[in-house]
C-alpha cells in the first residue's frame, strides 16, 4: 500500500516490485485530489517471473481516474511478481498535479467448479 503520494504532470513513476498474493488481483486507487486541465491518473499493472530481466511485461487494461474518488480494477493469470507503474498526465496549467493512495490489494485465487 503507497500512503498520500504526490505525482505531477509528466511524472512517471514505477512501484517495488512484489510477490503475488494468489492467482488473480483487484487493485485499487483512492484519488484525495486531483488539479489540471483534463487530468489523468493512470496506474498500469506489470508482472514478470522472479528469473525475467527488464521491466515485465504489461498486465490487461490500466486503471485510469479522472476525479476523486476510489477506482478499482481487477488482472488475472499473474506471474510471480507484480508491480504498479503511475503516469500522470494533464493538458494544461503548471500546477497540475494528483494526490492519491494505492489501496491494499486482494488476492485471490481462481475457483473451478
């Protein structure tokens, strides 16, 4: 979980990477405040196995936010380490800039019937 981060516009940030918790992961963001002409809050989801170089590879759909409030979004067939990237992008003023916490993920693992 990331407490009260800051990011701006043009501001890309990468978490630590972690083990997963369970077979599939519902993420989510809690946007405090947000500034700027038409801002974006996007939090990408990455994986990769603990032996793989580089920065993984790109999980599904990223979480996009463009107010405050809490949004959530949920990957599947995950790897054995995951992480979060977060772009911030606006298309106007100087003082544009995001104010949010990750929320704890849920793991959990699939279920066949």
């Amino acid at each position: 979980m990331l407490e009260s981060q800051y990011v701006f516009k043009g501001t890309v940030v990468y978490s630590p990477w972690m083990s997963r918790g369970g077979d599939n992961w519902r993420i989510g963001v809690d946007v405090v405040g947000i500034a700027g002409t038409s801002p974006v809050l996007t939090v990408h989801a990455f994986h990769k196995n603990s032996e793989d170089p580089g920065n993984g590879a790109a999980i599904g759909t990223s979480l996009s936010a463009t107010g405050v409030g809490r949004h959530w979004q949920e990957y599947s067939g995950l790897k054995e380490m995951v992480r979060y990237k977060f772009v911030f992008g606006a298309t106007g003023g100087t003082d544009a800039r995001a104010l949010f916490r990750m929320l704890p993920p849920v793991w959990f693992d699939a279920v066949q019937a």
